[in-house]
C-alpha cells in the first residue's frame, strides 16, 4: 500500500470541509433542474459556489487520457449517457429525463468528488427504481469500508446490491482513492474484479465510491466528443458517488448527499 494515499487527520478536516462545499454546489445545481434548464447553467451555478466558496473545480481542465481538457465544472450525464457528459453543452433537459450530476472540487490542496442522478419532471418508475438501487448499492459499499477489510468487499458489498436479472454494472470504470489528486490508487470497482488486485482498506484512507448501473447491458463505449460514456445498447443509467474517509469508528462520508425524492 503507498502511504502516500494514507490522509492525516488535517487533510481529512481539509477535505471535509471542502466536501461541504462541494455538496453545497451539487445542491445549488439540483435546484435548477426542471424540463427545459439546459445544462450550462447548471454547470455555471455550481462553478459560482465552489469559487465563491474558496475552491477550485477539480474537473474543469482535467486531462483524463492526456487528450482534451475536460471543459466543464460538473460532468452532466443525461439518460443513456452514463459518465463524463460535459456540462457546458447548450442542451435543455425534458420532462422525464434521469441526469447524473457528477462534481469535483479542490479546497486547501485536498480534492473531493461527488455525484447523484435526479429525475427531471415525472419520470418513468423503473428509471427511479434505477435510481434507487444505484443509490442503495453505494450505501452499501460505503457501510463495508471498514478498515482491516479488503477492496474486494466494498466491491462484493456493491455487487450483491445490484440485481443483475435487471441491471448491468459497468465494468470499465471504477471508484477510486481521492485526495491528492482526482484519482488515486486504489481502483474501487463495483463488483468482485480480478484484474484490479486488492488491498486493504486501512484507516486515512480515502475513497470515492461510485457504482454505475444501466438498465442493460453493462457494455460502454465513448461517443464522438471524446468524453461522455454512454450505454452501447442505449439504455439508461443512473450514477451515485460519495467520497468518504476510512475512520477507527468506520466509514465518514465526507461529501454529504444531498435529499433527493425519487
Ligand atoms: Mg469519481
């Protein structure tokens, strides 16, 4: 384990604070979504609280595969798009949409990371059981981050949430440490995953855990703007994250979700 990714007690203080105002910004946005908000102003009133709060946004500028820099402070993620929708687009959102709200900030050094999907109007109910389910397999991978416990049960933990007769977890994207940087090691994956390793789960440790599941397939692919996931089968799908610390009294979440009613 590189004890790099190990937090002391002042970068967790750091980045509980910075996920106050992270959520903050999540919250000022998921009060403008209605039918015919279009996502840019989401993204600008997000990007507004974080600055006027003292931080900075963690994805604006990102360099994922050392391509394009990711343009926009939250990724919005509409329907059949899964992840990394950029949230600049000049896109109004419809009655019955399902979007993922997903947003990073640095505060004193310290990054955090967050995301929830929330329903746009009236929205079909197994798009909100979707969301749910997702919702409810992030729970309980947080309630398995137990320190002395490995990687591998935070990913069972969310496996065993998720009924795979109906949902497809996506496999090709993982949670992950968190801190120091956007991403960290270890990768965090959704289901029980060979080709990752594993590791312990120690106390200062901390992670975003963020399942991915569609109403299909767990199959992706990039569409053409390099950026945004979506669905190969177009299907659905709903995202939840919370960064949280491994404490000696358990899991803290340090991005606090924000209430939403589906
Ligand atoms: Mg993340």
């Amino acid at each position: 384990m590189l004890m790099a990714n190990i937090k002391t007690a002042q970068d967790i203080q750091y980045m509980r604070e910075g996920g106050a105002l992270l959520s903050r910004a999540l919250q000022a946005a998921i009060d403008l979504v209605k039918p015919g908000v279009k996502m840019h102003e989401l993204d600008a009133i997000a990007k507004n609280v974080i600055e006027e709060g003292g931080g900075k946004p963690s994805f604006l500028g990102y360099k994922g595969g050392g391509q394009i820099p990711f343009p926009s402070t939250v990724c919005i993620s509409r329907n059949h798009e899964v992840v990394h929708g950029v949230g600049t687009r000049d896109i109004a959102l419809e009655e019955g949409d399902i979007v993922g709200l997903d947003i990073g900030c640095w505060y004193k050094d310290l990054c955090t990371d967050m995301a929830v999907t929330v329903p746009v109007g009236n929205v079909r109910e197994e798009h909100l059981k979707l969301m749910r389910d997702t919702r409810a397999s992030m729970y309980a991978g947080v309630d398995a981050a137990i320190a002395g416990k490995m990687v591998s049960d935070i990913s069972g933990a969310v496996e065993d949430a998720i009924d795979q007769k109906t949902y497809g977890i996506v496999k090709a994207l993982v949670g992950h440490g968190v801190g120091h940087a956007v991403h960290e090691p270890p990768n965090i994956p959704n289901y029980r995953a060979k080709r990752f390793g594993d590791s312990t789960l120690a106390v200062g440790m901390c992670i975003a855990i963020e399942p991915m599941i569609t109403l299909g397939t767990h199959k992706v692919q990039e569409a053409d703007d390099g950026w945004t996931i979506v669905t190969v089968d177009g299907k659905h799908a709903a995202h939840f994250e919370v960064t949280i610390a491994i404490t000696e009294k358990g899991p803290e979440i340090l991005t606090p979700q924000p209430e939403v009613q589906i």
